[in-house]
C-alpha cells in the first residue's frame, strides 16, 4: 500500500518492522503470523505460498498497523460518497444522448445511511477530518433532496 487518501490529503504510512521479519521468520509457529492461530481448514494450500508473498503480506499489515484506523474509516466513508453519486445517477458521465442514468433513491439511500452512521458514530474520533466528513453528508442528502424532487417532477409531467 502506497497511500491513503483521507479528508486532509494523502496519506503515507511508514512501515513498522515486523517481529520475526529478520532471517526469514514468517513471526510464530507453523508459518502464521503470531496471535494469529491457523487458518481455517482448506483456506490455503501452505505449498501455493512462497515466502516472497508472505513477505509482501506481512508488509502490507505493517503499513495498514502503521496508519490511524480513523484514517482507514474515514477513506471509506469518502468511497461510500463516491457510491451514492453514481447511485444518484450522479458519478456517472452521460450516455451519447447527453441522458444521466436514473437514479436509484432506494440504494442511494442504504448508502447515505452508512455514511452518516459513520460519521455520528466515530464524531470527534475522526479528528481534523470530522468536519469535512459531517458535511460531505450534508453535502449528498442534499443532492438526494434534489435527485428525489426531480424524479418526483419527471413522473408527474
């Protein structure tokens, strides 16, 4: 993982060293990393596995254990924006004709209900990002106001 983009710009974490990532060591016995216990049956065949790839792996963790986890969230309630503009018939450019899909109010709903869900249920905990999240809400049940509005006024004519 390279970056993760937040409210408040890009983020890159610095990757921690791993326990046991010196000599070759995958950190605990039988080859899984510690605290971890064994994989559940049939879940991965060991021999399909080169030690490159559990490398790359253990990396990869490092680097998500390395960035805030109100980071992480945050860039998934910023998707789920992104998700509801094209649900709104909004994130997606307009056919040949010039037509914007129809929107789709009920799953843009389920959408903008995670997002505020999200974001009241973290509030401060985003930090500096709050604010910007609180009004990215704001910001897409108002366009859900309107997309609802228009539909309304296309059916009725």
């Amino acid at each position: 993982m390279s970056s993760i983009w937040t409210p408040s710009g890009e983020y890159r974490p610095e990757p921690e060293p791993t326990p046991g990532s010196d000599a070759g060591s995958a950190g605990g016995a039988g080859g899984s990393p510690a605290g971890m216990g064994a994989p559940p049956s049939g879940a991965f065949d060991a021999d399909d596995i080169s030690p490159e790839q559990i490398a790359a792996v253990l990396q990869m963790q490092a680097q998500i254990r390395a960035t805030p986890a109100a980071a992480i969230v945050a860039n998934h309630v910023i998707q789920l924006f992104e998700l509801a503009l094209v649900y709104l018939g909004l994130g997606t450019p307009p056919d040949e004709q010039g037509r914007i899909p129809m929107p789709d109010l009920a799953q843009a709903g389920v959408v903008i209900d995670a997002m505020n869900a999200l974001v009241e249920g973290l509030g401060s905990r985003y930090g500096e990002d709050e604010q910007t999240l609180r009004d990215a809400v704001g910001q897409i049940q108002m366009l859900y106001v309107q997309a609802a509005d228009a539909l309304q006024a296309a059916t009725e004519s």
